[in-house]
C-alpha cells in the first residue's frame, strides 16, 4: 500500500519467525524502493496509493447491481455508491467507510474490498465518498459520514431496499468515522452494528505497538504523523469525535466486531478500544490476526488470510441480523 522501504528489517527482527507471506510481500516492498507516500503532494499522493492498491488488490466480485448516487445536504453533495448482492432488497445493508488516513482513498479504490463485503455477508452495501483532508480537515469526513446515516430513509425510498438491518462498517480512519458518528447519531438512527477493522482509535498519543511496527511493516510512524496532522489542523486530536476512545458516550454503541492485526502500530490502540467498549458495557466481539499487517483485507493476491478475517466478518453480519 503506502509506505517506506523496509531496509533494517533484517537485522532488527527475525525473519525466519514472519508469516512466508508477510515475508514475501515485505521483501518485495524494500526492493521495489518505493518513496513513502506522504512525500507526494496529496493529490499525487492519491494517484500512486491508487497505483500501489491496485498490485495487491483483485477483480471485484461479480454482484447483482452496482449504482451511482449522491447525498444531497444542504450545503453540498457526498457521492455513493451502493453494492446490491442480490434482487432481495429485504437483507441487512452495511454503511461503509474507507480507509486511507482521511487524505487517501475512494470509492473506486474500494469497489473489490466493497463487492466481497458483500458476498461475505449476503448483503448490501452503501459505500460513502467522503470529503479528504487536508483539503477537508475535520469535521469534514465525519459530517458526510454522518449526513449519509441521518438520510437512509430518503435512500432507501430512493433505491426501494428495506434492510433487515443497518450495519456500519470501515477499516483504519474509515472505522475511526464509523465509530465515531456511531455514538452521535440519535437512537432511532443508529446501527444494529458496527466492524471496525484495525481502526484508528486515538490520535491523541502513540502506544507501544508504533514504537515495535511504526517504520518498518508498512504502515509507517510518519505516514500516521501526516494523516493526522492533515485531519486535525483545524481541531484538537484529543477531540472525542477524533480520539473515539476518549468519547464520553462509548456506552451508546452498537454491537462492535473489532478486528486487530498483530504487525500493526495501530495494534494497541484496538486493543485498548476492546477494553473500554466491555467496560462501558457493549458487547463486542473481537478478532486477531497476530501475523498480520495492517490492511490485509486489502491484500489478497499477497496475504491470503483476507479470506478468513472477510468470512468471519460475514458470518458476524448474519448473526447480529437475526438477533
């Protein structure tokens, strides 16, 4: 995906004790020499994560439909797109937000990711284009997530699907927004709901697993430095609506899925979320991945394990369904 070279991963780390997988794809970034992402300016930087994606990602599954739409505002518009798995519109629908720091990432970058979502979960899918930073800072992205939450109503007259149930999803910045609009929605509009996949969780300080995986396994220290700077030069990153587990109303979300992988330097910080939501009484089911990288769902012709996180994820929407 993004990211620097992996030049002292040998002499710093084992590489007998790696994942085959993890080692290969490792190897294959340090002689690719690639220059880390956040020296492009953010447009460019857009287009080679794009480029970089596409190595490692594979033909989008074959759904029954995919349509094109816009949320309208009052102030301006957030393009959709919603993944229909099959004609029965009567089955659950998952709201989705992408990852990529709040600065990278689209709809398109996501259509594989979106399509085996749905064919994992039997469902629906509304994938949200929000705005990015640095361009759009916060609130940005966490309004837009917001307004497409507070207009499923419209949505669903507009597109005649009747969820069994609404779900919200996203992996890293895209679970961080899940997460945090989650909790500010009012009860009636709230999901059943919610997958966060290795989310970032707090902006405000950087716990024990940046210091084991932050320049060396993909997701780099300095690439989460300019993430977050882009996303919170016009707020505080110990703002809770940013920091999600420093939010006074954790208690107000839904049923979470939490998915960590153990090579992440966002490893910690879900696993403290999973601590703080059981303590604020939500029930939570979490799953670990301890020789993964972060955005290994995104990985498949490298990490092979994106099939069983994606089938449990699937078998998770099932269950909360039918309760």
């Amino acid at each position: 995906m993004w990211i620097r070279s992996f030049a002292n991963f040998k002499k710093d780390h084992a590489v007998n004790k790696l994942n085959s997988e993890v080692e290969n794809l490792l190897k294959r970034v340090e002689e690719a020499k690639l220059p880390s992402i956040e020296s492009y300016d953010p447009s460019d930087a857009r287009v080679e994560f794009s480029r970089r994606l596409r190595v490692l990602e594979t033909e989008g599954e074959q759904i029954y439909k995919v349509i094109e739409f816009k949320v309208n505002t009052k102030t301006l518009t957030i393009p959709c797109r919603l993944y229909q798995y099959s004609e029965d519109n009567n089955i659950p629908l998952v709201i989705f937000a992408h990852g990529g720091g709040w600065v990278l990432g689209g709809l398109e970058d996501y259509d594989s990711f979106c399509r085996r979502l749905a064919k994992s979960g039997e469902c629906n899918i509304i994938s949200i284009g929000y705005r990015l930073a640095p361009e759009n800072p916060h609130p940005a992205a966490f309004d837009d997530v917001l307004n497409v939450f507070l207009s499923l109503d419209q949505i669903k007259l507009n597109h005649n699907i009747k969820p069994s149930s609404i779900i919200g999803a996203g992996d890293s910045a895209g679970g961080n927004l899940i997460a945090s609009a989650s909790v500010s929605l009012p009860a009636d509009k709230q999901p059943k709901g919610q997958i966060l996949i290795y989310p970032v969780i707090d902006a405000s300080k950087k716990r024990k697993s940046y210091e084991e995986f932050g320049d060396k396994f993909l997701l780099d220290t300095s690439v989460m430095d300019w993430f977050i700077e882009s996303y919170c030069s016009n707020s505080s990153r110990d703002n809770p609506d940013i920091s999600i587990i420093l939010s006074p109303k954790l208690h107000k979300s839904p049923n979470t899925f939490v998915m960590t992988a153990g090579l992440d330097p966002l490893r910690d910080e879900g696993l403290d979320f999973v601590k703080k939501l059981r303590k604020s009484s939500v029930s939570v089911t979490h799953s670990h991945y301890p020789d993964m990288l972060h955005g290994f769902l995104g990985m498949p012709k490298a990490l092979s394990q994106y099939l069983d996180a994606f089938g449990e994820i699937g078998i998770w929407i099932k269950k909360i369904d039918n309760i």
